[in-house]
C-alpha cells in the first residue's frame, strides 16, 4: 500500500523517534508499504517519521545512482545496494567532508547542497532483527545520513546557512500549507 508522505511543518518530522523491538506489529508489512511508497515517489530513502510513525526505521535503495555512473565498480555498489535499519546509532563518521545536492520527499522542490563526512559507521538491526555493524562510504554513506537524521527529527535544511534559508522560506511555508504540486501522495499538517 502506498502511505503518504509527510510534509514539511508535521511535527512527526521533528520528533526523536524511539526504538522497537521484534515484535513491533506487522512490520514486514510495514517495510513492504515503506518501499512502495518510496519507489512510487521516486526516492532513494524513506524513514518511518516521513509516513507518520515515530520510530527508529528507515530504508535506502541507492540502485537509481547507479545508472548515472560509468564505473564499473561504483556501479555494482550502486546497483543492488536496499538495506534496512532499525534501530540505528551511529558509531563514528569519518573521511573527508563533501558536499552533495540533496533533496527530500517531505518538502519537494527544493534541492540545495549539503556537507556531510564521506564515511558513517552504523550499529543497527536489519528486517530479520539480526545486529550489523557497518561502515558505508560514498553515496551509499550519504543516503544513509539522510535518512538517519530523520529518526533524530533532522531535516537536510537544517544545516543550510541562514542566507539560504532566508532564500527558501517561501517555499518550505508553501509545502507546509499544501500549495506545492507532486506527483506522490502526501500528507499536509492542518
């Protein structure tokens, strides 16, 4: 089933979220809802704060990065990277910072450049409950970071100067009131 995503200015989107355990109710229909949303709204990620659930979820499927790029190794780590969490920490970030055009699926339209470590090192569980823990790197890394801040109640705007911020308040106002256009389901704060 595909949930619609919240939008920029619902408070779920700025809430720690907690842990779950394994017996969290129908999470394999959970996952299965959270990847048909997020492959029918064009994504590469989708934490559980983005269709309204507080908790300590999210996934990734970076595969679309990988039809951009013409390395031949960069493309098979691309290509079949769908991965899981829950319960994710961070463990350390390291590498060189750089900065990347990110977007989000919760305040669509607007895309700016944001800084982040090369490298994250995660400690978290995947669908099967089984503990990993992994270091990811490149825009696997990114995704990932992402999509973690949402489980902390980050958005990728928070890290804009206050120039840019002053540049796209118009818009996060419009998104938040429902004057946007997309082509996926969402859900507007009231």
């Amino acid at each position: 089933m595909i949930l619609p995503v919240r939008a920029y200015g619902d408070p779920v989107l700025r809430a720690m979220c907690k842990d779950i355990d394994k017996d969290y109710p129908e999470l394999d229909t959970l996952l299965e809802n959270m990847f048909e949303t997020m492959y029918a709204s064009h994504g590469v990620g989708l934490a559980a704060p983005q269709i309204g659930l507080p908790i300590r979820l999210f996934i990734v499927d970076v595969s679309p990065f990988a039809e951009d790029e013409e390395d031949e190794e960069l493309i098979a780590e691309l290509k079949d990277f769908k991965k899981v969490f829950i319960n994710a920490k961070v463990v350390e970030e390291t590498g060189e910072s750089w900065k990347f055009n990110e977007g989000c699926l919760s305040i669509p339209g607007v895309r700016e450049d944001v800084s982040r470590l090369e490298n994250v090192t995660l400690e978290y569980y995947d669908e099967n409950f089984e503990k990993h823990t992994t270091t990811f790197t490149g825009l696997p890394a990114r995704v990932i970071q992402h999509e973690y801040d949402h489980i902390d109640g980050i958005l990728f705007t928070d890290y804009l100067s206050v120039f840019k911020k002053r540049l796209i308040k118009k818009k996060l106002k419009n998104i938040s009131t429902g004057d946007v256009s997309v082509d996926y389901k969402m859900r507007f704060p009231k």
